[in-house]
C-alpha cells in the first residue's frame, strides 16, 4: 500500500435514532458532531436511520410471501383457473 493517500480510519460512534441503540466501529467518515462513549471518552457521532436494530430484514419483523400465493391472488382477482390457462 502506498503511504499517504489513504484516509485515516478511527472510532466512530453511529446512533440509530429508531431503535435507539449505538454502535461503535471504525469508520474514515468525517462528522462534527460528538458524544460521550461508555467507557468515558469522547467520540464522533453519526446519526442513522435504519441499522441491523431497526431494520425488520434484521429483526424478523418482515412479511414474506410466496410466489404460489400470488399466483394464486392473481387467479382469484381476474377469474382465470390453472386448467383454463392450458
């Protein structure tokens, strides 16, 4: 690797505001803002909107539906059957 032409990477402290939940990593992201971590020091914060905490592929909260119940949904709708169509 070349010296110098890469940025800095330091800890950084991203909030999920939904949850409510932070998480420290390590980021090259530049933020003016900053928050008092656990462990007594002064970190950067980036606030975020969606994170694995609030996400509902994450957490389960997702609705999923089969391909053969919309198939299904699209026979009842416009009235064709599977026997008909052949």
């Amino acid at each position: 690797m070349k010296s110098g032409i890469h940025p800095v990477s330091r800890p950084v402290v991203f909030r999920d505001r939904t949850a409510n939940t932070a998480f420290l990593m390590r980021s090259t992201a530049r933020t003016t803002r900053t928050v008092e971590w656990a462990d007594g020091t002064t970190r950067p914060l980036i606030d975020v909107e969606v994170s694995s905490a609030s996400h509902p592929f994450y957490t389960g909260t997702a609705r999923v539906m089969d391909s053969a119940g919309r198939v299904e949904r699209f026979e009842r709708r416009y009235g064709r059957t599977a026997s008909a169509a052949r």
